[in-house]
C-alpha cells in the first residue's frame, strides 16, 4: 500500500514538473513571437518612414538611399524588422512588375531599376550603411 502511494506521489510530481516545463517553453515561445511581432510592426514603421522621407524629398537618383535606409532600420529592430523589411520590399517590387505589365505590355519594362533597387534593400537589411547610396545634396534633413 504504501508502495504504490508512493508511486501516485512520483507520478504526480513527474506531471506536475512536464506541465511546469511545457509552460515555461511556451510562455518564452509567445514572449519571443510577441517580441518579432513587435519588432515587425516597428521595422513596418521604419519603411514608411522611408517611403514618406522619399517622397518629400523627392529629390534625383535618391531612390536607391531611400531603399537602403529603409532596410536599414527596420532591420536594426531585430530579426521581425527585417522580416518585415524583406516582405515589403519584396511585395513593391512585385507589385510594380504588374504595373509594368499592364502599363507597359511587359513586366520586364525597367527590371535593370527593379534590381537595383533590390540590392539596395540587400544592402540595407545586411547592417551596411545605406549612405553608401545617399547622392550628392541630398539635405542632411534626410
């Protein structure tokens, strides 16, 4: 009898500490999630900065400095920043190969630009500095 009180005991505790253990992994798994989740909404935040910087700029060839920011500092945010950076750019140049299609008859119309672009964003999320692509007179507002 006493025997398998005891085993109720172990079997309990043995229940009780995998429920204390799965607890912990996910509540460190949510916390994690929540934190990219965060970090995506900010790197979301730094890309529009960029986008709205580079329209009232709107200043020549300055577009490709705009990309590299962009990436840049969504990217600093961690890992859910540059998450969000890479699908953002990734859907505008997408999405302006449609618009080629139709505004042009061909989605190949200015893909030399739409490469650039790209390795810009790359350069960016990399941890380069985007200033590397920042031309001449640009204000330093920028």
């Amino acid at each position: 009898m006493c025997h398998s009180w005891l085993c109720l005991i172990c079997s309990r505790m043995k229940r009780a500490t995998a429920i204390i253990f799965c607890s912990l992994v996910l509540s460190v798994s949510s916390q994690r999630w929540l934190e990219f989740l965060r970090e995506a909404g900010q790197g979301t935040s730094d890309m529009w900065r960029a986008y709205s910087d580079m329209r009232e700029a709107n200043y020549k060839n300055s577009d490709k400095y705009f990309h590299a920011r962009g990436n840049y500092e969504a990217a600093q945010r961690g890992p859910g920043g540059a998450w969000a950076a890479e699908v953002i750019s990734d859907a505008r140049e997408g999405s302006q190969r449609i618009i080629d299609f139709f505004k042009h008859g061909d989605s190949r119309h200015n893909i030399e630009d739409s490469r650039a672009d790209q390795a810009a964003n790359e350069w960016g999320r990399s941890g380069k500095d985007p200033n590397h692509y920042r031309p001449e007179g640009l204000p330093d507002k920028y």
